[in-house]
C-alpha cells in the first residue's frame, strides 16, 4: 500500500480563488470561489467528482481514497490531503 501527503495551495487566481492539489491546474485537482473557503468546498466536491472519498481520522488528517477502497486494509493507495 502507498501513501503520499498531498498539500493544498490557495492562491488567488485572477478574480477568484484557487484550492489545487497537485503540481499545477492542468495535473492537479482545483476547486475555485470567491473566498478561500468557498475554493476549498468546490475542491473538496472536485475530489469526490473523481472518484475519491474524503474521511477523517482522529488525529484530524482527511484522506483521499478511491471510493471503492473503504478501508486502509483493502489493499489501495490512499494520500494524506493536509488542508
């Protein structure tokens, strides 16, 4: 099983606000807003257009996984998204 951390940047983007994960927006996954709380929620609803679940842990790091990869025991990949 692999893990990665997966930073997000917010930046601004001209006139809006840009969440990426990812090296750039052509690589990456992006979610843009007016603020960058709203960047952040149009990412996180990107990731799951993907095909990728967001679950926290208790120790308050969100994972990314493919949704069809329930539990870090079934043998997928996952990365630590830092938010």
């Amino acid at each position: 099983m692999s893990s990665s951390i997966l930073k997000v940047a917010i930046f601004p983007d001209v006139n809006q606000w840009c969440a990426l994960i990812g090296k750039d927006l052509q690589e990456g996954i992006a979610g843009f807003g007016d603020n960058p709380l709203q960047a952040l929620k149009t990412l996180v609803e990107e990731i799951e257009k993907k095909g990728y679940s967001l679950i926290q842990t208790r120790k308050g790091i969100v994972f990314a996984i493919p949704k069809e990869c329930n539990t870090k025991e079934s043998g997928c990949g996952f990365g630590k998204v830092i938010f």
